[in-house]
C-alpha cells in the first residue's frame, strides 16, 4: 500500500511543522501536551490551512492508544469533527485514556484522494507525536463518516485494529477485515437497518469480529441518541486490544 505522501504529494515533509501550527487560535512552537480538547491548524504543502480536533487524556501513559473520529457529511465550517469528540467520543470511551483526533475535510467524500492523504498522513504525524500504541488504533466516524472508515479500514489494514462506525453503510461490499462495532438505528431515514444486520451476518459467516448495537436514536440526525450506547465500545476495545496478538 502506498503512503498518503505518494497520494498527490499534498503534504509537507513534517506535517505539524512548529512554523505553520496553531493551537487553540494562537501560533504554537509545538503540539500540547495538556489534556482536554484542543483545536489546531496547519498548512498543506499546496497552501491550504487543514484543521483537527485533537483530544489528550486526563492520564498519561507510555504508548496510549488513538482513535480516530471521521466526521458527517454537510459544508465543514471550522473544527467540523470537533462536536463528535464532546458529544459522543471523549465521554465514551474515557476510560481507555486514549488520544482522539478528529481532522475536519478538505470538502467532499472521506474516500476522495486529498482526504485520503490529508488523514493517513495527520495520523501518522500524531501518532509519531505522541508516541501511540501502533497495535490500538481504532477508527470510527458518523455517517458519511462510517462509510469513510469502511473505506479506509479496508485500504490501509496494517494502520487500524478496531473500527466504530456508526449510522452509515457503504452500498459496495465491504473489504475490511478489522474486527467492528457497528451502531444503527431501526428509525434511520437514510440506512435501512435490515443492511446492517445483514452485513453483521456476513462478517459472523466470514469470522471477521462484530457486534451490532441496535441504537434507540430518533432518526439519522439524532446524533446525541448514539451517546449512550456508545459507552458499550471503551470495554469491547479494552478487551480486543488486550487479547494476545
């Protein structure tokens, strides 16, 4: 698999280079290293600004692990990942004392090229930041989100060990092998719910890993109605990374 740096050359040699970041609305000589939410800005090597929220845990710990968060479809406006970390994400899966990133697109489709780059490389830089567990990595998104982690989960396995998508399907056959958390709601105007259950059954027949979480939300937009049942993901994921590889 090639890297994101052959993917159109789009990024720079050191992705957050101290001479392009801001941190929180204020030019940075460095990542933080304080916990809670942060919101940072760098620059691609076409110019471009590029965005993520990056979420750092209360606890320290040698080699944590990341997860990361693909936002919903819509116009991003600045920071678009960052309400899937406070709402759903953060609070969820505290416990496991992981770093979160959610990096907000260029535009378009998580599967296009440039956002394809623009992710694999934003993870690899935070990952070589903050020294992350390359064997827990877990990838998840909302919506047009999911469809992007399927996307990516099946174009770059050796890079994620667990996947988390929630309220979205792609219509092609799924590649990825990863085990997975798919949450769904019965009441979804966009995705039948009968497509995840079949695509649980498939991936049981094929002996990939999966749970379905048959969510009580009000609808596809309802994305606080995924909150609670998140909370059953820290310990699936505190179990799946535990297990000997």
């Amino acid at each position: 698999m090639n890297s994101s740096a052959d993917k159109g050359g789009m990024l720079p040699t050191t992705l957050l280079d101290p001479s392009v970041l801001s941190v929180d609305g204020t030019p940075a000589s460095a990542m933080p290293r304080t916990p809670g939410l942060h919101d940072i800005e760098t620059r691609l090597a076409d110019g471009r600004s590029a965005r993520f929220t990056l979420s750092l845990p209360a606890a320290t710990s040698v080699g944590p692990p990341l997860v990361l968060v693909l936002h919903y479809a819509g116009q991003p406006t600045r920071f678009y990942g960052r309400p899937l970390l406070e709402q759903l994400f953060a609070p969820a899966l505290a416990t496991l004392d992981a770093v979160l990133v959610a990096p907000e697109s260029l535009g378009g489709q998580w599967n296009e090229s440039a956002n394809e780059a623009w992710v694999i490389g934003l993870l690899d830089a935070v990952v070589d930041t903050y020294e992350v567990d390359r064997a827990r990595i877990a990838l998840g998104g909302y919506s047009m989100g999911a469809l992007g982690t399927w996307h990516l989960a099946a174009h770059y396995p050796e890079r994620f060990s667990a996947l988390i998508p929630i309220a979205g399907i792609p219509a092609a056959a799924v590649d990825a092998r990863q085990p997975a958390y798919m949450l769904a709601s019965p009441d979804d105007e966009l995705f039948d719910f009968a497509r995840f259950e079949d695509l649980a059954a498939q991936r049981r027949a094929a002996g990939h890993g999966v749970e379905l979480a048959r969510v009580a939300a009000r609808g596809h937009y309802d994305v606080g109605g995924f909150r609670s049942a998140l909370d059953a993901v820290a310990p699936w994921l505190a179990a799946l990374w535990s297990r000997p590889s």
